[in-house]
C-alpha cells in the first residue's frame, strides 16, 4: 500500500471509529425519546467501546498522547458497564425463575 493510500486508510478507520462513538449519543438520545425520560441503553455502551476502541487504534497509530489518553480509559469503563449490564440481567433472570 502506498503512503497517500496508507494515510487515506487511517483517515476513513479514524472517521468510523468517531462516527461509532457519536452513534451512542444518537442511540441514546432515540431511546429516551421513545421512553420520555432519560435512560442509558446497552447499545450506548457498545457503541461506545467499538468507537472508543477504534479511536485508541487511531490514537496510538498517530501517536498522539492527548489523544490517546482521552481515548483508552473509555475502553475499560465501557466494558465495566456493559459487564454490570450483564450481571444485573444474570441476577434479575435468576430471581425472576425463583
């Protein structure tokens, strides 16, 4: 792959990765208009980590350690949320076949 079309690569990896992580302000913004309060849905936190994920590659690839400091924790506090989610999903089923 040649540089212009390297750089071209990372842009549009770049570019998906901000689309994903401004998806779950949409996403959640949809949900608490349909629920006519504010929730957080399990798709804000997923589409939080794969934006979030994507733009700590992006960081890291570009070296830039603003960047990649802004970026990186998300990724462990998405995931934290999203195996609270599970847990408490894990717990309410098992109470509910009790």
């Amino acid at each position: 792959m040649s540089g212009h079309a390297k750089e071209w690569f990372w842009i549009g990896f770049g570019l998906i990765g901000q689309i994903m992580f401004t998806g779950r302000f949409v996403v959640q913004w949809i949900a608490s208009e349909k629920a006519k309060m504010s929730v957080v849905t399990k798709s804000f936190w997923v589409f939080g980590i794969i934006g979030s994920t994507i733009l700590s590659i992006y960081a890291i690839y570009r070296r830039d350690p603003v960047y990649i400091l802004g970026q990186v924790p998300g990724v462990f506090i998405y995931a934290r949320n999203l195996i609270l989610m599970r847990n408490t999903d894990r717990s309410n089923s098992t109470q509910e076949s009790e």
